[in-house]
C-alpha cells in the first residue's frame, strides 16, 4: 500500500518545485468601483517586496504574525501610491501556508492597479488563475477537493449553491471520504499481508468485517454519486422548459412565477415565438424558466420555427412543466402526447398543470400526474403556486434537506472517480462471496482506494491540477 503515497509525494513534489520558487502577487477583489480593494502577495520573499512597497510605523518585514498596519504605499520613486492598511501573516499560518502580505486599500481602477505595479517591481511575479490556492494545496492547507470548494463557491448563484459550496470547502465532503479511505486502507494492507504469507495460508482479515466494510463503502459510493443530479442541478440552476398548446397560459404561468409580466400574455393563439426566459431563487435554488410558443401544426413559418425550438428546448430540460388549458374539453389527441412526452422524457421530471382552473375546477383525468391551478390568479396571489413550488422543490433539485447532514457532490471529475470507486468495491463484493484469491481482491481494492485518493488528491497529476486550477480567477 506504499504506491499511492509515493505517487502523491512524486508528482506533489515535482509541481511543488515547478510553481513555488517565486512570491506572487494579484489584486484579490473584482474590478470596478468599490469602498476596497485587496492586494496580495504570497511567497517566500513577500515579507520583503510588502516591506520595500510600505512605510508605516516601523517596517513590515520586522513586524510579528497575524497583525495590521496603517500606512502608505509608495511608488520607486517615493510617492504616496494609496492609503492602506496591511495585514501580515507568516509560514505555515497563512491561507497559501506561505508568507503573505494583504494590502487593503481603496476600491476603484486605479489604487489596487498601481499597488499591484510596485509589488511586480519589487520582485514578485503576477500570479496565475488560482495560484494562490494551489499554493494552499501544496501546503497542505487544503485538500484537492476544498481546493475546488474555493471556485464554486465564488461561482455560487443560490443560496444553496453556496451552502453546499461552504461545507465542502470546510472540509465535510473530505472528511467522510478519507474515513471510507482509511477503513479501506487497513482492510487493503492486511489482504496484502496475508498475500505475503500466502504459503502459511493465514487470514489476517476477518472476512465477515470486510464483507460489512465493503457493503457500508457500496451504499456509502452509491449515495454521494446519486447525489450529483441534485448537486449539479443547485450548482448550475434548474432549466424548467412550460410548454403546452397555444393559450393554455404558459406565458402567464412564466409571469406568475417570476412576478413580473415577463412574456406578452394575449388570447391570440400563437402569441409566443421565440423562447423567453427569466430567473427565480426558490427555495435557495436557482430556476431558470423558459417560456415556449404553443405547440400546433401551423403554416406560419415564423411560428413553425417557434414550435420547432419550443419541441427541442422540452428536451434539455432538467424539468418540465405541462401546460393545458382546463377550462376547454379533453382533448384526446393531446393526452395521448402528454403520454409519449412522459416516455420521451425518461427520468426527467414533468407535471401536467391543468390551468385556468378559475374558470373551471373541473377535474380532467388522462394526463397522469397533475396539478390545478389558476395562473391568472397567481399573478396577483402567490399562495395559488404553493403545490407547484412545492413539487418543484423536490422533484427538481432532489431531497436537500440533507445538504448540511450529507454531503451533495456538485462535481463532475468527483462522481467519475467515485463510479468508479464503486465498480471496484463491487467487484471486491463478488471476488469476496466467490471465495477468489486475496491477490484479486487487493487489486480491487487498491483501485478503489485510488479513486477516492484522487478526489481528495492524495494522488494527483499536473494535467489534472493545471485544469482544476486554470477554472480559478487570478487573485484566487
Ligand atoms: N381565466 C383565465 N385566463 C387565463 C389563465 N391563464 C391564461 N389565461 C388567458 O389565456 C390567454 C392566453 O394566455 P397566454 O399566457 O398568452 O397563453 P400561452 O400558452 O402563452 O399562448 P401562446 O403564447 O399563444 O402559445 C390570455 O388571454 C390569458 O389572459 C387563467 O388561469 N385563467
Ligand atoms: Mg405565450
């Protein structure tokens, strides 16, 4: 079970060399005007460039960890730059476990700008996307995965988004993953120690424990892998496609939701063209709502190229809400489409919403599962939506009740790694009820155990950091 730690300690150590020779510097804040602005340096020099770049009270090379000073920064040629306030930390206890030296100064173009030129002629180099939290991968300030946490949730659009974000970055994500590790790390290296005695015909693994560990590991895989639907779907937002007929109200539902009049409502058949979409926080998730045209044979070019986007629009949804005008007799035809719609669909979510229910509440079976509503009504009485918001909440983004108690993967590189984490904990499953030699088993282990070492970056390569951290803006 050596392997995987000198994997990580071969290619942590080569990237090490590669990136932390120099200091760095960025501005740490967005652009534009603001009250502040963050400039930073990090590296083994920064104490050094901060200090030439600064005067204040007494020099800051000089200064003890973890404190703040009021001063100037001054340009090579001795003029004032900005007032700032400098806040000094020193190796390991920083964010990057570096030297770092973090200039608040004022917001707007120009301040952070020129603080950030004197800092380069000083001796530091710009810093690339995510430098800085590579840095603190390499440190060991964070683990690869709460290294990811630091972009999404900078990227965060909901609540929830940056909730989930928040309990990764803390380290929860990583923690359930280096217990399931580690119980699989000790299981591994007995199997392995019984190969080595393999003439002795020892069991050093009590078979009905790792029976029980792998069971537990199967679900445990299981579930985090399941979660990502959700998990993507609070990250990026939901995509909910309203289509219908022609004047079933899709236009008005739209504007029901998103409480303002969005889409032009009018009883002309035929009103909606081209797809309009608006958003909405529900719930702590973030929706996007894409209104359709109706759905009908027309001879309207126009119109006929409306009904084409709205058909392929049903089919990137996350969700899809199903207009139909309840106010007007069953329409055979159209229920037989709500069932082909269901089937096309597959696993994606649909609700029927029977509409107009002010003009009739008259319940019209045949279309499976729905719910009535007026949407008219809605625009003016948000209560009218309540059995929609609450369908929406769980159908589309899952059970996230559970994000603070479970962890909710939202990364696509995690749930690869961890399918395949599961497949090999299966295959140890089935290698163990089969009675089949340890040396078989340790191979499916060891692979699960690479797996899951990946997500956290136990065992990592250069191509896989250069492309988790190229997401990263610089200053990040
Ligand atoms: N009474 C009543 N009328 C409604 C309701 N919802 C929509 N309408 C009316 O139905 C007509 C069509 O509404 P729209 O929202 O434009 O219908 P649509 O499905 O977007 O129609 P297209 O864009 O033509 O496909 C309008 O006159 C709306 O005022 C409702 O709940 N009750
Ligand atoms: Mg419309």
């Amino acid at each position: 079970m050596t392997r995987d730690a000198s994997d990580h300690e071969s290619s942590v150590a080569s990237t090490r060399s590669l990136t932390q020779a120099d200091s760095i510097a960025a501005i740490a804040t967005a652009r534009g005007l603001s009250a502040l602005a963050v400039v930073r340096v990090s590296g083994s020099d920064a104490l050094k460039i901060g200090s030439a770049v600064f005067s204040g009270s007494s020099p800051l090379a000089d200064a003890p960890a973890n404190t703040v000073h009021f001063g100037y920064v001054t340009g090579p040629d001795g003029k004032r730059i900005d007032q700032v306030v400098a806040t000094l930390f020193r190796a390991p206890r920083s964010s990057t476990g570096e030297d770092v030296v973090e200039f608040s100064c004022h917001g707007g173009e120009v301040a952070a700008r020129l603080i950030l030129e004197c800092l380069l002629n000083a001796g530091a180099r710009l810093a690339d996307p995510g430098e800085f939290t590579q840095r603190a991968f390499l440190n060991g300030k964070l683990d690869l995965a709460q290294a990811e946490a630091v972009a999404d949730l900078i990227h965060a659009g909901s609540t929830l988004a940056h909730r989930i974000s928040l309990n990764q970055l803390t380290g929860r994500y990583s923690q359930v993953l280096s217990t399931l590790r580690q119980e699989l790390l000790d299981v591994a290296s007995l199997i392995e120690l019984e190969l080595d005695f393999s003439e002795e015909d020892v069991e050093f693994a009590d078979r009905s424990q790792l029976t029980a560990l792998l069971t537990r590991s199967r679900d445990l895989l299981a579930q985090l892998a399941s979660s990502y639907r959700s998990g993507r779907l609070v990250r990026d937002g939901v995509r909910v496609v309203i289509g219908g007929k022609p004047n079933a109200g899709k236009s008005t539902l739209l504007n029901a939701i998103v409480g303002f009049d969005r889409a032009i409502v009018s009883p002309t058949p035929g009103t909606t063209r081209d797809e309009i979409e608006a958003e909405a926080e529900i719930g702590g998730v973030r929706y996007s709502f894409v209104d359709t045209a109706g759905l009908r044979e027309t001879g309207d070019e126009i119109e006929a190229e409306g009904v084409r986007r709205a058909s392929a629009a049903l089919d990137t949804a996350d969700v899809v809400l199903y207009v139909v005008d309840g106010s007007l007799p069953v329409d055979t035809g159209e229920q037989l489409f709500v069932t082909s719609l269901r089937r096309r669909l597959g696993a994606t979510p649909m609700m029927v919403i029977r509409n107009k229910a002010d003009l009739s509440n008259e319940v019209k079976s045949g279309f499976g599962e729905s719910i009535q509503l007026s949407a008219t009504s809605a625009r003016s009485n948000a209560a009218e939506l309540s059995p929609l918001v609450d369908w929406l909440t769980t159908a589309a983004a899952g059970d996230l009740s559970s994000a603070d108690a479970s962890p909710i993967v939202v990364n696509q590189r995690h749930v690869q790694h961890l399918n395949a984490a599961s497949r090999a904990v299966i295959s140890a499953l089935e290698n163990l009820t089969q009675n089949v030699s340890g040396d078989l088993l340790a191979i499916d282990l060891r692979t699960a155990l690479h797996e899951l070492g990946s997500i956290t970056g136990e065992i990592t390569s250069e191509d896989v950091l250069g492309q988790i951290f190229s997401r990263f803006c610089i200053g990040k």
